[in-house]
C-alpha cells in the first residue's frame, strides 16, 4: 500500500495538533470518570455472573513535559511515541473505604477553612435537597454537576468546602462562579456598570449578591491591589463606588465581606 506523503503529513500534524497541554487536575478528573464507568460496567457484570469485579489499583507512569505559565499555573504535556522525557508522573490510585473516608473528610456542621479561620464558608445541612431545587438551575447545570460526580446539593457543598474549590468546580463545569456562590448562599459580584470607562466616572456600581446589610471592602487589583475607600453606597445587591482616578488600565474589582471574598470579575478605565 502506497500512502501519500502529504496525507500522512496531515496526519502527523494532526496528531500533533491532539497532543495539547492540561493541567493535572484535568488528568485527574478524566480518570475518575473513566474508572466510575467502568466501576459502573463491572458492577453490572458482578450483578449478572453471581462474581464480583471491581478494580481495586490503578498504577499510571505518563511521561510528560512541563511549563509553568506567566500566571503560574503547571501545564503538562505527554510526549510522542517516539520522543522520552526525564519528567514522569507516577500517579496511585486505590480503593478506599468509608471509615477511610470519614478520617479525612471534614464535618458539615461547622466552619471549613480555605487556609485559616479567615476564609472558613459556613455549611448547612442540606440532605434532603436535590440539584433540581437550587434558584433557576437548568437541566444542562444540573447534567454538568452530575457529569463530575455531584448529584445533590449535599454534594455540592462537600465539593465547595473552599472559595479555590468553588472556582475549580465552575472550571470543570463551565457554570459560571458567581451562580455556584449564589447556590452557596455566598457573595458574589455578576458585573459593573458601567463594563469600562473612557472617561473618568462620578462612580461605578458593583451588581452581584449576598453583599450583606454592613458594608465592607472594595479592592481594585493590578499589579497591586489597592482598596477603594469611597463607597457611597451598600446594598444586598449592589455597590456604588469611586475608582480613584490614579487608577487606570485594566485590573480585577472584588469585594471583601465578613472575611469572605467575592469573585473578582475584570474592569478596564483607559487612560484620558
């Protein structure tokens, strides 16, 4: 059989194009859906043969290559066939019980810290609650919480017992941050009026949630971050504020609120 260079050229660079970088927590999440469904297939064949069939370890050396990004994230990327790399990820996983589990899992009745005592979200109980009767969730919200494992609002919650949870979980996801913190019943921050300003405005309003009755702390990040100390106005739903006008270019807006940070959410003022 005679292939044509130029096919298989397109299909090297094709396979090339396949090979893109991903974070280790893609990696990690692509297995564990792997392994449920096929913890799923076993257990049906258990069920039908009168056998039982589980997978017990999973052992996985990939070699890879790593760059760290301007941001600092670590993004990998596994090498061809025929290349090699001094860089190996040695990745165990391995059945668990649930008196294993409940050593390591923390309770729900209390404050769960995100590094301290300052970043703790309050946690309710919640049994009794399904997905389906969050606020305005949709069925395609509701597929994708289910597609990564979370099939309850006690999931949910369990999932988001950090703020950096909360932001991993709306990545995986694709729903954005601030409906996952509304759910929480956290605040959250959805827009600002007006998106970016030629001009220098009188002031700037900060829509969003759960901003509570007592007013807190705006902060405006650049290179570094600076806290905007006129603030007109705070309500439960919005924020009225004045941008210093030292302030130009673009940088992140987030509000601070009973120790609790908001999502921060870009805004641009050009300089005149």
């Amino acid at each position: 059989m005679i292939v044509n260079s130029d096919e298989s050229n397109s299909s090297s660079d094709s396979h090339l194009n396949e090979n893109e970088e991903w974070e280790l927590s893609d990696l990690v999440n692509a297995i564990a859906v792997e392994v449920e469904l096929a913890q799923d297939i076993l257990s049906l064949k258990s069920y039908t043969r009168g056998m039982s069939f589980a997978i017990k370890n999973l052992s996985l050396d990939v070699e890879v290559k790593v760059r760290r990004t301007p941001e600092g994230k670590l993004l990998f990327r596994s090498v061809d066939a025929d290349q090699t790399s001094a860089t190996v990820l040695k990745l165990d996983f391995a059945q668990v019980i649930e008196s294993q589990l409940r050593d390591v899992r923390k309770p729900l009745d209390g404050i769960i810290s995100a590094a301290s005592a300052s970043n703790g979200i309050s946690v309710a109980s919640s049994s009794n609650i399904e997905l389906k009767d969050l606020e305005a969730i949709t069925l395609e919200q509701i597929k994708a919480f289910n597609k990564v494992g979370l099939h309850s609002v006690d999931d949910l919650e369990r999932y988001t017992q950090t703020l950096p949870m909360i932001a991993e979980l709306s990545r995986l996801t694709g729903i954005p941050e601030h409906r996952i913190r509304m759910w929480r019943q956290l605040p959250f921050i959805t827009k600002v009026e007006p998106e970016s300003k030629v001009k220098l405005p009188d002031s700037i309003v900060i829509r969003g949630g759960n901003f509570g009755k007592q007013q807190g702390e705006v902060w405006f990040q650049q290179q570094t971050a600076e806290k905007i100390t006129e603030i007109f106005d705070w309500q439960e739903t919005s924020l009225r504020v004045k941008i210093p006008p030292t302030l130009t270019g673009t940088g992140l807006l987030y509000a601070k609120i009973d120790n609790l940070f908001t999502n921060v959410i870009p805004w641009k003022r050009e300089p005149t």
